[in-house]
C-alpha cells in the first residue's frame, strides 16, 4: 500500500510539470553537447558531457564531466546545451 501511495505521489507531482521541466527529467542522464561561444559568435570550445549538465548555485556558471577525458569542465559565457 506505501508503494502505491509512494507512486500514486511521485506520478501527481509530474503531472502539475510544464514541458521544460518533464524535458529536464527525461534529459537525466543522456549525453549532452555544450558549446561555448565567443563575442564574435565562434566556437571557443565544444564538448559531450557523460551525462549530467549542472548549474552553478548563485552564478552563470555551468559544469559537467567531459566523456573524452573524463575530467570536471566548469564553464560560463555563452553557451548552448543540446541533447546528443
């Protein structure tokens, strides 16, 4: 009976989402592709995260685990995220 309230909950708060955010959910865990662009409207650098794109808590900042090096990548500026 916990196990259907539980789901019962979990489907009712998805349901109230706007697109962006049920977009948001679906997009967890998929590859992205992140461009930075300059001013000039160039690529300065262009990357595929393994999974996951966070935000940076009180900034413009953005930072993901880059699937050819495995390393932490923190950016800002401008960019685009895509899914792959």
């Amino acid at each position: 009976m916990k196990t259907l309230i539980l789901f019962s909950l979990v489907v009712l708060s998805f349901s109230g989402c706007k697109d962006a955010t049920q977009a948001q959910f679906k997009s967890l865990g998929k590859k992205h592709i992140i461009t930075q662009w300059g001013c000039d409207g160039k690529v300065i650098g262009k990357w595929e995260s393994t999974g996951n794109v966070s935000n940076e808590s009180n900034s413009d900042g953005w930072y993901f685990e880059d699937s050819k090096t495995g390393k932490l990548v923190e950016i800002t500026g401008s960019i685009t995220i895509e899914l792959e």
